[in-house]
C-alpha cells in the first residue's frame, strides 16, 4: 500500500501535520485496518507561549513558516549581506542557462511531512501491548505528550483522531491548573485520551471514558506512554467505558473490558468536581446522549459539578438550505437553552461561553470556529435523599424533557 486512500466517507484530521519535527509517523494497522500513527505534541515552554489575545500576533506555524522563510532569503546568493551594495553575478550552467537554487521541502527543514506510508503488516494483539525500547521511554518527557491515534477514519472512529478542540481545552486547562489541582475529573468521550492526560498533570483522578473496545484500548495505550508525566505531580488516569446512550455505569459484575470497580462509581458521584468533553458534538442522538448523560450524573451528585465543553463549529453546505450552515452546532446550542431552562426539582444548571484569550501551549490552529462553555450544575436534592441512595432518582433526561428532533 503506496498510498492512503480516501473513501467518501472519511473524515480527515490534520493537526499532526503540524508538528514541529515531522517524520514516518505511522507504525501500525489496527485490527479494522487503519493505518496507525505516533505523535509527540510539545507542551511550550514560557518563551514559546503564545498568547491568543494578542490581535497582532501570528501562529506557532506562520512563524516557522516566516522563519525559514528569511532563512532562505538570508541564503540567496543575490542577498546583500554586510552592508555591501549591488548584486551578485547571476548563477548560470554549463549551458547558460539560469540555474535556481532548489527550494527544500518542509519535510527537510522542520515543517510539514510527506505522508507516503508502507504499510509492513497489520498489527496482532500482542503489538498492541509491546514494550517500548528504551529510545522510546526517553522521549516521554515532561514537557512532550506522545499520543497514538489515526489520520483518517470513518465518522463513527472520529474519537480515534487529535481535534482541535483538544487542544483548546488542554490550553485552558494548563492556564487554569490551580483550578484543577487535586481534583476528580470525568472525562467524556475522551477518544485518544489527549486531553485527560494533560488534566492528569493537575487533578489527582482522572477518569478517562469512552465507548468500543478499540478506541479505549488505544486510549489506555496512550495513557501508558505518558505514565511518567503524570506521575511526576501524582495524577492517574483510569480508563474506563461510559456508554451516553445506556443509563448506568458498567461495574466488574458484568465481566467486560474498561468496567468500573464499585468503589470508581461511589468516587464518580461522591467526588466528581469537574466534567470535561471535547469535540464531542458532530451527531444530534449522541449529543442528545451527552446532555441526557451530563444530566444524570449532576442530579446524583450532592456537591455543585462544573462542565467544560470545547467544539469546534463546523460548517457545511445543504441542498435542504441552499446555505452555509452548522447544524450539529445549532442542535447543540438548542441542547444548551434546553438545560437550562430545565426546571425538574432535580438540579439547575447555568450556562455561559468562556472567552478563548487565554495562553496557548500547543501548536495548532486557534480559529474563530473554536469555542469553549461552562455549564455549573447545582443539585437540589433535599437532606433525606442525599443521605439514602435508594431515593435518588434514576439517571437520565427523558427524551420528552430533551427534544431529539433537530
């Protein structure tokens, strides 16, 4: 296999082309057949930062990119260079004819790869929990995330690619660390596990949830790699299934992959300070799922939980419109007013968007699409029901209460 192939229905990430020190990313085939690769996203160091406020100030790409640029300028052989006035004679072949320096590939200089894998096998079970050299190890620094993930799948395995919206709510987590220094954190719909594994540097738990045994198997597999990350400020990540659309959480008793001990789920409802998802919105039953899911979980909790969503607004053009349009993110939206406006006795919730001026650690593109919300969920549960479970009302906001229609 020469080259990836593209079907209709793929859909395509491409923040790892990004990557300051590109290489031959991919390692594998998974069990479906899709190619595999390993990339090291570099946390910035405070020279590095970038602050998005700034409204002049480029991207981390743009200044490569304007970097190489006056390197190549520096490099011409017409430059002027120590104050020394006109120019040099021409550069000409054999033939007389001009001859023009070549202009290197990105790939050579630190900038975008050339992605034309060989794919040498597919992987086997026991590639999935293979050792890794020591050359490896050494590259998992503290400042250096290494993440597997995909490049290209169908939309049901987008959680096995890096989004955006990662980024952005890994930015805001390392700009409000203090916030989250100590805490249990729930991660929905976590796909690769990126952004658990930076809360991970400031929260004390960290539980990593998803739903299909491939993508929580690369999720753990991920949560492997940055092992020596995490546990330099004593966080953990515990990767385990949380399904939206079922109402309960799976424990051990059920004898299935990624279930939770007994003791996860009482640490979940009695501990749970911070909910996170990012990138999750893309289907209206899913989403539908995420809220009715969000909504019983803060009704069973007797402490306020505050959410933080991070979406990217993606457009697309509809015959039905004959318009530019993002419906995932208008049914989103409508999914928040419905939330609430939600008056049930159970628990309020208050919604705001958070502006997006806040550092950047990461390079990727900040685009104007790129949203973050925070949602406070306060239960109103009375005194007797916080203090008998058996009171507490079932998880799960019926479809009556949370219209599923778009």
């Amino acid at each position: 296999m020469d080259h990836i192939t593209f079907h209709y229905d793929t859909v395509l990430s491409d923040v790892h082309m990004l990557l300051s020190k590109p290489r031959h990313l991919m390692t594998r085939l998974n069990h479906v057949g899709q190619p595999v690769f390993i990339s090291n996203f570099k946390i910035l160091s405070d020279v590095e930062r970038l602050d998005s406020s700034g409204s002049g100030k480029r991207s981390a790409e743009q200044k490569s990119v304007s970097s190489r640029e006056d390197c190549e300028k520096d490099s011409s052989p017409t430059q002027e260079k120590d104050g020394e006035e006109g120019n040099e004679e021409p550069c000409l072949d054999e033939d007389g004819d001009l001859d023009i320096t070549r202009r290197r590939f990105r790939g050579e200089d630190g900038g975008r790869d050339l992605v034309c894998p060989i794919i040498l096998k597919q992987s086997s079970p026991g590639l999935e929990h293979e050792v890794e050299s020591p050359d490896d190890e050494d590259k998992c620094t503290k400042d250096i995330i290494k993440i597997e993930h995909t490049m290209a799948t169908p939309l049901q395995d987008v959680g096995k690619q890096v989004w955006r919206g990662a980024f952005l709510l890994a930015d805001f987590i390392l700009s409000e660390s203090d916030l989250f220094r100590g805490a249990t954190v729930l991660e929905l719909g976590a796909g690769t596990g990126f952004t658990s594994i930076v809360m991970a540097t400031t929260a004390k738990t960290v539980y990593c949830t998803d739903v299909g045994e491939d993508l929580l198997s690369m999720c753990e597999r991920n949560v492997s790699f940055n092992r020596r990350m995490t546990e330099l400020t004593g966080g953990e990540v515990r990767v385990r299934l949380l399904d939206w659309l079922q109402h309960s959480l799976c424990t051990a008793e059920a004898d299935v992959d990624f279930s939770w001990t007994e003791e996860e789920v009482a640490d979940v409802y009695d501990n749970t300070l911070f909910i996170i998802a990012a990138d999750v919105i893309y289907d209206d039953e899913l989403t539908s799922g995420l809220f009715r899911t969000l909504h019983g979980l803060c009704s069973n909790f007797n402490h306020t939980c505050t959410i933080f969503i991070s979406i990217e607004k993606r457009m697309n053009f509809t015959l039905r419109h004959m318009d530019v349009c993002c419906e995932a993110y208008t049914y989103f939206r409508r999914c928040l007013s419905q939330l609430q406006d939600l008056d049930d006795g159970r628990c309020s919730f208050r919604v705001e968007q958070l502006p997006c001026d806040f550092a950047q650690f990461f390079i990727y593109e900040r685009i104007e699409q790129l949203e973050l919300w925070k949602v406070t969920a306060t239960p109103r549960l009375s005194d007797e029901v916080c203090s008998n479970p058996e009171l507490k009302p079932s998880p799960g906001l019926s479809r009556e209460q949370l219209n599923t229609n778009p």
